[in-house]
C-alpha cells in the first residue's frame, strides 16, 4: 500500500466517523428502537424520569446488606448526663423517704426492666431519672399519699459514657461508618442493633432519630449513603481509567465515563454501549450518543445505570484504522528490516470495533 493511499483512506474514515450516530435501545430477538423515532411525548417523559432520578440520587435506593451507611451526630447544645435516658446495664440507686424498706439499687436488666419490692416489673429503659422517679412513686401511693423518691445514677455504661464525651466534643468524631449487615441490620452505639434492609435513607434516619431520643433527647443523627459494596459497574474501553465502579444508585452512563477519567483521544463518544439486564432479567443493550447529550441536552439517550452492568467506551473507525495500518507497518518493517522515521501509533490495541 502506497502512502498516498492510506492517506487517503485514512481521510475518508475519518469523513466516515464524524456521521452522527443514533442512539437505540435493542433487547434480545428483536429490532433496535431508535431514541430519536421515539414519540415527542414518550421522549419528554424519558427526560424527566431521568432527571427525577438523578436529582433523588441516593433518597430512593432501598438498602442491602452490603451497603455503607455514614452516620453523623449533631447535639443542639452540650450532650450532658442530665439529659442521659436510662439504657441497658445502668446501675442505679432508688431512694424513698418516707419507705426507706423499698429503698433498693437495681440494674437495668436486658429486657430493660427493673423490679420494684412488692410491685412488680416497671420499664426503666428509655426514661430519665426524675421520670422513673415519678413512676415509682405513682406505684406506692397506696401505702404514702406523696411518697417521695429518689432516683440516683451509680453508674451508667461504658459504651454510654463513651458516646456521650464523643459528642462533647471531648474526643472521637461525630461521625461513623457502619455496613449493613448479612442480616440487613446495623450496630449503633446505645442501640441494639437496628433493621435497615428495604429502607432508603430518609426511613433510616428517622428510625435512628426516634431511637436515640429515648436516649439523647437533643441528639439528632444523620445518615447517607456512601457506598453500595458487591453493587459494581464495569468500564472499559477508551477511557482514562477503566475499570469496576460502585454501582451508585443514580448514576447515568455519561457520569459513569466521567468518574472513569474521561474519554480518551480515541473515543467514540457517539457509539457508547450499555449491556445491562431490565427488571425481567432480560439481557438488553443500549447505544447512547453521548455528544448529543452534552451539545443537544438530549438527555433521553442517555440512562441510569443499573448495578452489575458493563459499559464500553469503543475507538472511533479512525483509531481503528490507524491501528490496523500500524501493526501492518511494523510487521512489514521488521519482515524487510526496514526502519521508518515517522509511523502512526494509537497505544492500544482495539478491543471492539464500531458498530453501524
């Protein structure tokens, strides 16, 4: 091959990659379905759906074992033990008065009950002091009309006295990291462990909230999602660095090949494939022209990327051509042992060619 002609085909591959190319979805048996053939109506809709989505973000994903969770404290004012709620394992003192016989120390058993001389099982868990107080003594005012009694914290907890100088600001952050467990639940500092799994993030936090304010009256915690383990999306192609993704849950194929880097020189922005499985399980592929997402604002080609799907980035016709005739080169310069001055060079190997 002369030079002049690959020149020249080089040219007319070049011609031939800068045709715009058509978005479509395709599932398997049956014909691709052209985004841009898509009724007005059913397209406006798609960009909205899309939209909504991505401005949700991580409100609407339904949590699994797996996932991250961030866990941020803000106290409104000074965590201090007079605000302390009875929990689990607190020893404390009851002093009566005018009964000084009833007068006992108890522990807050597991099932968070105390129990009262000659009164049974009362609930101690979850109440300041001054309100079990109150309780005890409503529970004996058949014997003394206004018995007075005394409710004395010996000791509360270590996990209790630790979380609460942590949010003194004494030590530690205000913040954790949890991960749901195989049993959908996380552990929580004062709290037994609490259920998750199936909730998004605003159940969550409204769940903890409640919890710790049988605890912590003016505490209020926070919760986001900061990663979605074993949930991955698989780059590759001409990208600047390929490779698994967190499967984050409203990522869209373009943002997808930002967080990889960016395209490379190479990429055909406009031939961008999605192999994903629907809600049936049915393999499906789609073609997503990226160009006219970031220049036309078509937003309806482009999608919300399900977990475990793969996303290729292919070379233009061009770096594919410019690779073919530099592995011709090479083999017939090291064939003649003939040397060149100035080669074309595309760095990589062509992985997948472009469909039309």
């Amino acid at each position: 091959m002369s030079l002049t002609r690959a020149i020249g085909t080089l040219c007319v591959l070049q011609l031939v990659g800068c045709s715009n190319q058509r978005s479509y979805d395709l599932s398997q048996g049956s014909e691709p379905a052209y985004i841009d053939a898509a009724d007005p109506v059913m397209r406006a809709a798609a960009t909205s759906e899309l939209s909504q989505a991505v401005l949700r973000g991580t409100r609407a994903w339904r949590l699994q074992p797996g996932d991250t969770l961030e866990v941020n404290y803000f106290v409104s004012g000074r965590a201090t033990m007079r605000d302390y709620r009875l929990g689990i394992g607190d020893q404390i003192d009851v002093v009566m008065l005018e009964l000084p016989q009833y007068s006992r120390s108890h522990t807050v058993r597991p099932d968070g009950r105390i129990t009262l001389v000659g009164r049974g099982e009362i609930r101690a868990d979850g109440l300041q002091p001054t309100e079990l107080a109150r309780v005890i003594a409503d529970r004996y005012r058949d014997e003394v009309v206004d018995p007075r009694v005394t409710v004395h914290v010996m000791r509360v907890t270590e996990e209790a006295e630790r979380f609460t100088t942590m949010l003194s600001g004494q030590g530690g952050q205000r913040q954790q990291s949890v991960t749901v467990g195989p049993d959908g639940t996380i552990g929580l500092p004062l709290l037994r462990s609490v259920t998750v799994s199936g909730l998004t993030v605003d159940e969550v936090s409204d769940r903890i909230a409640s919890a710790y304010q049988r605890r912590i009256p003016n505490l209020q915690p926070t919760v986001r999602l900061s990663g979605t383990a074993g949930q991955l999306v698989f780059l590759f192609g001409e990208v600047q660095r390929p490779g698994p993704q967190p499967g984050a849950p409203a990522r869209t194929i373009l943002q997808h090949v930002a967080a990889g880097g960016g395209p490379n020189e190479f990429a055909a922005m406009d031939q961008v494939r999605l192999l994903y499985w629907d809600q049936a399980g049915q393999p499906r592929v789609r073609v997503a022209n990226l160009l006219n997402v970031l220049e036309r604002l078509s937003i309806d080609e482009d999608m919300v990327v399900p977990p475990g799907a793969v996303l290729y980035v292919p070379p233009t016709q061009l770096a594919v051509a410019g690779r073919i005739m530099d592995q011709v080169f090479r083999r017939l310069f090291l064939f003649s042992g003939t040397s060149a001055g100035i080669y074309y060079n595309a760095n990589a190997p062509a992985v997948l060619g472009g469909v039309r």
